[in-house]
C-alpha cells in the first residue's frame, strides 16, 4: 500500500490540489470553481461570464448554485470580481438605452426602512429639477411593505410598465415608478430568491453587484444610495452598513459610474406613520416642504446629493438652493401629480388626500406610564402594521396602518397616545396589538438623540 508521505513533495502536491490552468477555450467545471471561491481564490471575468451564463441557462443545478453563493458569502468578492459580477449580471437580461435623453440620469437605491417614503418624494423633486429618475425597485429596496404597494393606494396606478413604456415615460415626463422587470438582470432575481432560501441575503458582494445591474440595466448613469441601518432595516448594524456603502461606491467607480451613498439610521420608523394610503398622503406633504422634521431632513439631504450627483448643481449651497426651490414652488408636486397621471392613477388625490383609503375604524394605543419614549423597535411595528394590512394572506387593505406616532425623546403621560391605530378588520388588529405594544420602551430619563446620516461615502 502506498503512503503519500513518501511520495515526493512536487508531485504529493500535485495529486492533493489538482488545480489545472484554464485555457480560454476550457470550460472549468462547477466543482473547480465552488473550491476555488471556498479557497479563497478570485475569479477571473471569463470564469464569472461562465457562472452568470450557466445559471441563465440552467446549466449549473441549484444544489451548485447554493455552494457557490456560500462559498461567496465566507470567503468575499474583490471590487474587480464584484464590478465584472455586476456587469455580467447586467447583460444576462435587457439593458434599456437612453442616450438621446440630454437630461442626467440618476437612480436611488435604498436598503428598505420602516416609514421610508423618500423615493416617492425624490422621484418627481428630481424631474422638476431637471434629472432623469428611471426608478425600477427591486425585492430588497423595502421593508415588509414596498414602494409599489404604497402607490398601489392611489385609485387605479400601475406600476406593472413595459420597458418600452417605462422608457418613454422616463423620457417624457423625467420620473417612472415601476415593478422589477423580469427581463432586467434576471441572474439577478435568481440568486436572490436563492439567497432568501439558503440564508445568504445580507451579502456584501451580492447586494452590491445585485443593486448596480439592475439600476444600470434601468437605464441609470449614476446612484444615490440610502443604506439604512437598525431595528427597522435588515441591516442591524452601523458597521455592516458603512461596509455596504463603501463596496457600493466603489464598485461603481470600478464600473466608471457616478456613485455616493448615505448610511441612516432607522432604528425608529421614519416620519410620524406607517402604512400604504397614510405614506402617501405624508409623501404628498413633503412634496409641499412640509411633514415631519426626519423626513424634510432627509429628503434635503438625499435630494441635494442627487441633483449634486447629476451635475445640476455645482456646490452644497446652490444644491441646497435648487431642492428647496422645487419643494417650495410647487414644481416637484406638480410633477408627481404628471408621473400619477401618466400611470393611469387618479392625480386629484394631491389635491385632495381624502380620496385616498381611508379605514373605517381608529384606535389609540396608550402609554402604560409615564416617560420618555426611549427607543422604538420598528421591526414589531412594521409587522403589526403588516398584519393590518395583509392578514392571514387575503386582500391588500392600503387604508390600514398606524399615524401620530410619538417618536424617540417625546415625554409621555400615562395614558397619552403613543400612536393612532387605522384598520377595518377587528381580527387583524387583535393579532397585530400585541406588536405595537411590544415595539415602544419608555425610561425615566430622556435619550440622547441619535443622528439620522450616520455617514456619507463618495
């Protein structure tokens, strides 16, 4: 019987790690390429062409797919495998063209957050001032209710648009809200229901090369980023955020795209409610220069980095100058009343927010005792909110969820309302109460206040 001991070490060495060199006319097989990433290995833009094309045509079994998103997920991408990883993923599906739109073409991702009504705001704010938003969100831009649920409160939207329409409308009126198309990155959408199945969502690599294929495939010049961080984001921590922002920016400089991102924190929801009909109507009031103080704030900030992005604006001030402008002259409401329209929705809801879904029944959740209001967990708020309007899986009711919600450092009197409770069904509020209950801590002290930008990244 052989021992391996004895063998010489050049050829024990290579009877243990057969790594064969590829020729550009071999195919590695899937095998090689799991134990390369699980090695630490990097790939290079041929062998990541060769994975984005054989999970599009269902060449690599799934079983592979999932050791290779693990592997991925330990072991990392570089900026240089992430960039090619984006751009293949870009190119597995339709990549919508808009050089004869003079306008700057601008995308907004967000990682989701609870209350984040901000891309309804920016999208028209940043046609009335002269960008192109081609805003295409995808699974994992939302937090338990998405952008297009929201509108879905407006009588008779869509946001189900072709790419032929998406890009007309874009070209017409600057802005589109719309649904991910399947045929825009779809390896994309891929390994994203992959990921939900394996535990592999918050991956570095995979968001960041996952957000720039889809947004360039939208037709997007550049990105503004909102990674969000907190009990109300599924990134819980202020570090894998920044780490996030970072790898995003930097990938798309890798891509020679303009990119720069914002890491907030959404530790508390967002403004002062939380449900389909009720975002929109606070949506409609920021489009005034109105609403809560966090959201004005934000969408300033957000608002200044795109138009800044874009080129509209040279410096800090004239940014500034240019968002408040348009929130202040009308010109961004009007514009968002021209995306409604050109939809199909019904626009007098700006006018009147009264023709929104309104929920037959209100409820106030009162504090057990007095205090400050010392943290909210937006997570349990965000699922009692989900209950209201989903139930046991029947009808969407857009008309349910919860306003007035007190917010970090208010002072409380016991039996003050912590929040207005809007619903229509008694069994889906029995069910959600006890989240709401759970999603407030009152203390005796009052918090120190939390900054909302945490960090910018360009």
């Amino acid at each position: 019987m052989l021992c391996i001991d004895f063998i010489p070490p050049n050829l024990k060495e290579q009877l243990i790690m057969p790594k064969a060199k590829l020729s550009k006319d071999t195919k590695p097989s899937f095998s090689y390429l799991i134990e390369k990433k699980r090695d630490g290995g990097e790939f290079s833009d041929e062998e990541i062409r060769f994975i984005v094309d054989s999970i599009l045509d269902e060449e690599m079994p799934e079983f592979q797919q999932a050791a290779w998103v693990m592997a991925t997920y330990f072991q990392g991408m570089s900026a240089q495998e992430t960039a090619s990883f984006a751009e293949e993923m870009m190119l597995s599906g339709e990549v919508i063209e808009m050089m004869d739109v003079s306008r700057p073409k601008i995308e907004k991702y967000s990682t989701g957050g609870v209350g984040d009504k901000t891309s309804l705001v920016l999208g028209p704010l940043a046609a009335a001032a002269g960008v192109a938003m081609p805003l295409m969100n995808g699974d994992d831009e939302e937090f338990l209710t998405s952008n297009g649920e929201k509108l879905a409160a407006i009588p008779k939207i869509s946001t189900s648009i072709d790419l032929e329409d998406f890009s007309a409308q874009v070209r017409k009126v600057g802005c589109a809200f719309a649904e991910l198309h399947e045929e825009i990155s779809p390896v994309e959408s891929i390994l994203y229901e992959l990921r939900k199945k394996i535990g592999a969502i918050p991956s570095i690599p995979f968001i960041t090369a996952g957000t720039l294929s889809r947004k360039l495939a939208a037709g997007a010049e550049g990105v503004v980023v909102d990674v969000k961080w907190g009990k109300g984001s599924f990134i819980k921590s202020a570090e894998d955020a920044k780490q996030l922002a970072r790898s995003i920016t930097r990938v798309g400089r890798t891509l020679k795209r303009r990119c720069v991102a914002l890491v907030t924190d959404v530790n508390q929801p967002l403004g002062s409610c939380v449900g389909a009909s009720l975002e929109i109507k606070e949506a409609i009031e920021l489009l005034k220069g109105e609403g809560p103080e966090d959201l004005q704030d934000l969408v300033m900030k957000l608002g200044m980095e795109i138009v800044r992005l874009a080129g509209v604006a040279g410096s800090t001030l004239s940014a500034k100058q240019t968002v408040r402008k348009h929130l202040e002259d009308g010109t961004a409401l009007e514009k968002f009343k021209e995306v409604i329209e050109y939809q199909g929705g019904n626009s007098k809801v700006i006018d009147d927010p009264e023709k929104l879904p309104t929920a037959k029944h209100t409820k106030k959740l009162p504090a057990p005792k007095r205090g400050y209001v010392h943290t909210i967990d937006a997570g349990q708020l965000a699922r009692g909110v989900q209950i209201l309007a989903h139930g046991d899986g029947k009808k969407f009711d857009p008309a349910s969820g919860v306003d007035g919600l007190c917010k970090v450092g208010t002072q409380m009197k016991q039996g003050e309302p912590l929040m207005i409770i809007h619903y229509n069904d008694e069994k889906r509020l029995n069910a959600a109460m006890e989240y709401f209950k759970a999603s407030y801590r009152l203390a005796p002290k009052r918090p120190n206040p939390a900054p909302l930008v945490v960090e910018r990244v360009a």
